[in-house]
C-alpha cells in the first residue's frame, strides 16, 4: 500500500487520541511511495507538538502529494496535488493584489514553509481555506472551469511530472476536498509545505536541528561498536 511507511508517523501518538482511528482515505497512485522526509516531518511536527493540537497536513510539491492529518496526529488521507506552474519556493512581492491573468509566468510559484491557515472570504471565490492568506494561496478543488489545462486528468495521471499547472494555489480532487479537507480543516490548521530548491534547513529549521541531532547520537551510541 502507498501509505504503508505514512502511518509511521501519527501510530507513536494513537493511544492518546480517544475514539476508534477514522477511515483513511488513500487516492495517491497505485504503488506511489511517501517519501523518508515527509514521513520524518510528520513524525516530527507531531512528537513536538509543533501543530499545538491543531490538524495539519505535510505537502510534497516534487511529489506531488497532500497529506492531511488531525489534531490528534492521526491520518486522515492523502492525495495528488496540483501546484503552482513555476518551481520556486517564494512569493514575487504584491502578487496578492494582481488578477490571475496579471501574474507573470515565472511567479506562479507555491510557496515552502510553515503556515497557519483557515477558512476565510476571498473576492471572488466565496469562502476559501487559506493556506497564506498573505500570499493569497489557498486549496481548493480542482475547478471545472479550465478545459484546455486538463486539471482533472492531471490529478489522475500516475507521475507528478503534470501536476505543476497552477496560478500558485493547491488543487485536490473534489471529492477529497469534501471528504476529507473541509472537514479536517473547518476551524484551521497548519501547512507545512516542502520546498522545491530551498534546502529544508532553511524551511523547517527546528526539524532540521532535530534529525541532525539524532543522527549525532545515534553515531555515539555506535562508536563502542566500532572501536
């Protein structure tokens, strides 16, 4: 299963969740693997209790994925994503006032990081599930109105080398949305999204700190070994 490795993650926290673990609903491709780094963030957001209880989910923009999980650490779903056209890990400054049609190319960019978002108004989509209000990227699913870039079939293809089509903002099928984002997500949450060139040191300092210092003490606990 795709999410064999991805349950590691929320299972160290399960017995402190009451109630029976909710359904998890997988959509990522037949054999698609979860990547070490976002199985380790996971881990990590949830044993620091870097989420404060909130849900949050870890998005993989190279590969393509969205993880969602609750506060209680639990997994919820995951599914292919669809992100901003242009790599990058930045927002080109005052983006947030331009029109889509009004955004360069090169600045149709994803943000990295880690954002607290919610739902909130926007102008001209009703109410939205911000991820960085500031930027003006949301998630929302894949919209009927864009024929010629093919969204849906995107989302459906087995490789994430087509699911860069976006103006900067997430895209997940619909039914995933409805089944499980609106609901993980109705009173807010937190994003952590992996960088494209960034290094995840410069992303998530405090994680980066916490895998190099377990890697030091697991290389003391095997000098005696060695010697």
């Amino acid at each position: 299963m795709a999410l064999s490795l991805a349950f590691m993650a929320p299972t160290a926290q399960a017995q402190d969740a009451p109630g029976p673990a909710p359904d998890v609903v997988d959509q990522l491709p037949r054999d698609q693997e979860v990547s070490a780094t976002v199985i380790d963030l996971a881990g990590w957001v949830v044993a620091s209790k870097d989420n404060h209880g909130y849900p949050f989910a870890v998005i993989d923009k190279a590969a393509a994925q969205v993880l969602v999980f609750g506060g209680d650490g639990r997994l919820r779903g995951a599914a292919p994503g669809l992100f901003g056209s242009a790599v990058g890990d930045h927002t080109a400054p005052g983006i947030a006032g331009l029109a889509l049609r009004e955004i360069p190319g090169r600045d149709r960019t994803t943000p990295a990081g880690r954002f607290v978002g919610g739902y909130g108004p926007s102008i001209d989509a009703g109410r939205v599930l911000w991820v960085d209000y500031e930027s003006a990227v949301s998630i929302h699913p894949t919209a009927a109105g864009t024929p010629a870039e093919h969204r849906a079939e995107r989302l459906a293809s087995a490789t994430p080398d087509d699911n860069r089509v976006t103006h900067g903002c997430i895209n997940v099928d619909s039914g995933f949305y409805e089944q499980v984002v609106r609901s993980t997500f109705d009173r807010g949450g937190i994003f952590y999204i992996l960088p494209d060139t960034d290094s995840m040191a410069d992303t998530f300092p405090e994680f980066a700190q916490s895998r190099e210092s377990g890697s030091s003490k697991g290389k003391r606990r095997n000098k005696p070994a060695r010697e």
